[in-house]
C-alpha cells in the first residue's frame, strides 16, 4: 500500500524584545540563576503584569509578513497547570482571540508547484523556567531566568505532505524572524523550537489519521530525522495490522529514536479561562498601517532588490537571503567594495566553507565586512593573487588580523613590476640545469616542472601567465 | 453539570492535592450548590450581549520594552522553603 504523510507544525520563537512579557527584567540568555527574575515573573501573590508594548508589535509584523488577519480586539487567556517551571501555576496565553489567523508561507510541493502552507494562527504567551536534576541531593532546582520570556506560537495547518515543505516552510520562516527583527531564531538558544504533529493515511483516503506529536527538535537535521522515524515507525504499525496511539513522543537525537512520553491526561484539562489581570488590546488599522510602513526589508523584497538593482543571479539570491547574517555581511561589505558579484562569490565560496570547517554558525560570523571588502579589493587590484586572498580571508576570520596590514607584514603583495621577475627566474634557471637542458632538448613537459619551481621561488606573487611568458623568452 | 466523586477525585489529581474521604464527600456538595447558583445566571437572556472578561472599559495598558530590573537572587529566594546555588529546590520531578 502506498501511504502519505501528513504534518502540521507548532513552531515557537522567543522574541528579541529586551524585556519579558509582563515586566521589565531582561531576556539577556544566560548569566547566573535566578538574576533576571522580579516579583511578577516569579509568580508572587499579589504582583500584576503589564504587557511589553514590543511583543504585539513584533507580533503584527510576523503576521504581516506571513499573510494573516490580524486581529482588531485581543484578549488573554490563562492555561492553568501545575508544574515547577511555571511558578504562577498557569501560563498567559491566548486561546479565543490569537493575535493573527488565516496566513501562509509559500513553499514547493512534491511537483515542484508552488504550494501555500496554512497558518492557522500566532498567538502570544509566555515562556517557562528550566528545570535541572539535582542528581547529589535528588532533586529538582529550578532557575526562572527564561520564565516570562515573550514567546510567539505559529501554529501551521496540517498541510505538509513531505519533510522537505516542513524544512522548507522552518527555514522560510526563520528567514521572516530574522529579518523582521522579531528573534534571533538560535535553535541551540531554544529560540526557535518546533513541535511535529505527524499521521499516516493510504494514499487517496481523505481523513486524517491518528496523530502523534514530536517535541525536543532542536536541529532542522533532527527534524527531518524524527519525521523519517515517526511515519516508518506509524506505517510499520498500520502494516502489521496494530493502531497509532495519539501522544506526545520525545526524540532522542543521540540515539536517533523518538519514545511516548509520560501520560499526557493529566496535562491536558488546561482549564482556560480569559485572563482578569490584563485588559483587553484593541488593535487600529493606524496602527497595522503603521508596522507595516516601518516593516524591514523581507527575504523575498531583497531577492528581487539584488537581482534587479544588483544584477546578481536568482542562485546567489537565494543563498544569500537564506540568513540574515549572510545579507548583513553582504549588504556592508558591497557598501564599502561596490562589486555585488564579487562580493556575492566570496561569501558563498571562502567564507561558507570557513564557517563549515570551522563549525561556526552564520550568525556568530566573525569576519567583518570591513575585513571582506579589503581582500576583495586588494585582488581587485591585482595586489594579491586570489590564492593569497583566501590565505588572508582566513587569518582575518580566524585570527582577526587586518588583510592590508596583513599583507604588508608578510610581504606577500603582488609583483606587479616585471624586471623584478627577472633576476628571480635567473636564478631558477640556473639552480634546475638538468631540466632546462631537458625542455630545451625538446621535451616540453620539464616547462612544467620549472615553471613550478618559479613560482615557489616567487612565493606565488607574481601572475603565472607573465612568468609563463618570461620563462619562455628566456628559454626558447 | 452534575458533580460526582469521580469529579472531584479528577480535580484533586489536576491540582495535585489529596482529600480526606470526608473532606471529598464535602466538596462534592459545595461544587454542586456552587454550580447550581450559578446555573441561575443562565436563567438570563444575553442575546446580542458582548461577551465581557474585564470588569472595567479599559485597553491598551502597556509598557515599554526597558529593562527596569536588576538581579536581586536573594531576595527572590528569600521565602523559598528551600534553595540552592541560587536556585528554587522542588521534589524531584521526572519528565
Ligand atoms: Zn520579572
């Protein structure tokens, strides 16, 4: 029999505000337990929250920048349950009035047509504290640094049909986050982190089957694993002539498996109730119109922008535009060199194979645009060879150094004045007599062998077609 | 709505709290009449009412996105029954 799959996504981001949700402590990642933690985040009776203006503001630009109505009349609602890492007992969500519905993010479909994945909704709500097990004492210490971190949930239709529209849809959307300003999207930071809701039907049949919900992805590599896993794991059940039992599945990236997580019953009577400590948020059009004015630049404007005002190529493009700090370092650096070609290949040639070899995430790139712009140049100049260029991208990446000072302490500019070759040459001819005799013997294949020696000899700063031309003068 | 022990057995669990048998058969009948005095508001006719979940014509409370805290642990973990290298320390808790 043959099976589809079907998915839909719950994605959750934490928003770069500077401040929490419902008070004024810092979001910063990190830093010693409990710091970044007030009355009102902490959960003490008697404190109030008072929303962070920036929160519905970076959330009405996700949703412009996804398609969807933004809702005019906004309200909260409590998710009350009980668990250490949320000390009020209950989470300030929103259930009945989501700040945004009925968007999409275009994607490819299995024929290469384009496909529209649903939003069904984005709501805003707040993040929870971290648990760590105490394994001295056996027991639980709870840090609430994260808790009340403002969080967006974007909760897709179930319109995915392969894990490829789901990487796809995950990397458009953090694409949009980024570029918004809205977060950072750093999975390892937890910022961004998605949940799988995956079933299996035979192809043809219109009802849904029984779905299973994956959470802990923490990687796009995990995501596309764990589906793999999942509709194997549901298709050999169905097969074998068992059942899909709805539940929250875990995935175990070490071991590559995913296993039911404990009984969700419990979980599951949330109780929401419209919350009494906020006031309701009415949402004008002024003010969407507003956002919408003062909306950054969105991956596929810039797409277009390059390719039009650029003339970059529609594969540059969409390299380039696939992280914001490839478009940062893009953008500065063509500021300073005006040569967006050159610009566009270096980056998608040294500098992504600096960041893979050295295990260095787009957004921690340490090379500036200022240190890219002045290779670039200096092998516009014809001052270094393009070899040396790339020598020197990689001490300004990996060591900081400036290229130009570089270049200077190391001697390594070019030889641009040819009767400086010469003398040079002389002495390459003389110290390889066997194989000068050689070439002129008539075997040409030694030019090969003392061409190579000059250039070492030169330390490869000379260009290798006026040495070729010296040589033979002097040769033939 | 009719409450039953199963109820109130289920809404112990949900608030991870225990009841005595005397203490459950108590609360069976405080939620009962608690639900039958409210049943009297459905006796009312709300049509074309707005839904209201605020008791006072106000929106659009909000603040700016400044940081206006600074890291006070010990203070934040002064009533805590227990801590630890500046944490909160609950039973353990399994996922
Ligand atoms: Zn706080």
């Amino acid at each position: 029999m043959e099976w589809e799959i079907v998915m839909g996504l719950e994605v959750h981001t934490e928003l770069a505000t500077k401040t929490k949700i419902f008070c004024g402590c810092s979001t910063e990642f990190g830093g010693e337990a409990n710091t970044h933690v007030c009355e009102i985040c902490s959960g003490m009776p008697g404190t109030l929250p008072l929303l962070n203006r920036r929160v519905v503001e970076f959330a009405i630009r996700t949703g412009l920048a996804t398609h969807c109505d933004i809702t005019r009349k906004n309200k909260f609602d409590r998710k009350n349950y009980f668990y250490p890492d949320l000390p009020k007992a209950y989470q300030i969500s929103q259930l009945y009035f989501p700040i945004c519905r009925n968007g999409y993010i275009p994607v490819t479909g299995a024929d290469g047509a384009p496909k529209k994945i649903g939003i069904h909704e984005i709501h805003m709500e707040e993040d929870a504290g971290k648990l760590i097990h105490d394994a001295f004492t056996d027991s639980t210490l709870v840090d609430y640094n994260r808790c009340g971190v403002p969080l967006l949930e974007i909760v897709s239709e179930p319109d995915f049909r392969s894990a490829a529209e789901v990487i796809e849809y995950l990397e458009k959307l953090r694409a949009i986050l980024q570029f918004t300003g809205v977060s950072d999207c750093k999975m390892q930071e937890g910022s961004l982190r998605a949940d799988v809701n995956l079933s299996v039907r035979p192809k043809g049949q219109t009802a849904f089957g029984t779905r299973t919900e994956m959470k802990n992805l923490n990687s796009f590599r995990a995501i596309q694993r764990a589906i793999a896993y999942e509709a194997e794991r549901q298709i050999e059940l169905l097969e074998d002539g068992g059942e899909v039992v709805q539940e929250t599945r875990r995935w175990d990236d070490n071991k590559g498996i995913s296993y039911a997580m404990r009984s969700k019953e419990d979980a599951q009577d949330y109780k929401y109730f419209p919350e009494p400590d906020l006031p309701p948020i009415e949402i004008s059009e002024e003010t969407i119109e507003r956002i919408r004015a003062s909306m950054p630049e969105l991956p596929e404007q810039k797409k277009r922008r390059y390719t039009e005002e650029l003339g970059l190529p529609e594969y540059d493009t969409s390299i380039l535009t696939s992280e914001m700090a490839y478009v940062k370092l893009f953008e500065a650096t063509v500021a300073l060199c005006d040569s967006p070609k050159d610009v566009a290949n270096w980056i998608m040639g040294e500098v992504m194979k600096l960041l893979s070899a050295t295990a260095t995430l787009p957004e921690n790139m340490p090379l500036t645009p200022e240190a890219l712009a002045a290779v670039i140049n200096m092998v516009r100049a014809g001052k270094i060879n393009r070899g040396t260029g790339k020598t020197v991208l990689e001490k300004a990446f990996c060591d900081g150094v400036d290229p130009e000072q570089y270049v200077a302490a190391h001697n390594l500019a070019q030889i641009t004045d040819l009767s400086a070759l010469r003398p040079v040459l002389e002495e390459v001819i003389a110290a390889n007599e066997k194989s000068v005799s050689e070439y002129k013997a008539g075997r040409t294949q030694a030019m090969g062998y003392i061409m190579g020696q000059a250039m070492r000899a030169l330390k490869g700063k000379a260009p290798a077609q006026e040495v070729q031309k010296l040589l033979h003068e002097m040769l033939d | 709505m009719q409450i039953d022990k199963d109820l109130v057995m289920y809404l112990e669990k949900l608030g991870r709290i225990e009841l005595s048998e005397a203490q459950r058969a108590a609360t069976e009948k405080d939620l009962q009449d608690i639900l039958t005095y409210i049943d009297t508001l459905n006796e009312l006719d709300t049509d074309g009412v707005e839904p209201a979940s605020h008791s006072f014509p106000i929106a659009n409370v909000m603040r700016e996105d400044e940081v206006t805290n600074t890291a006070r642990p010990e203070a934040i973990l002064q009533n805590a029954p227990n801590s630890r290298d500046g944490c909160f320390v609950v039973p353990k808790t399994v996922e």
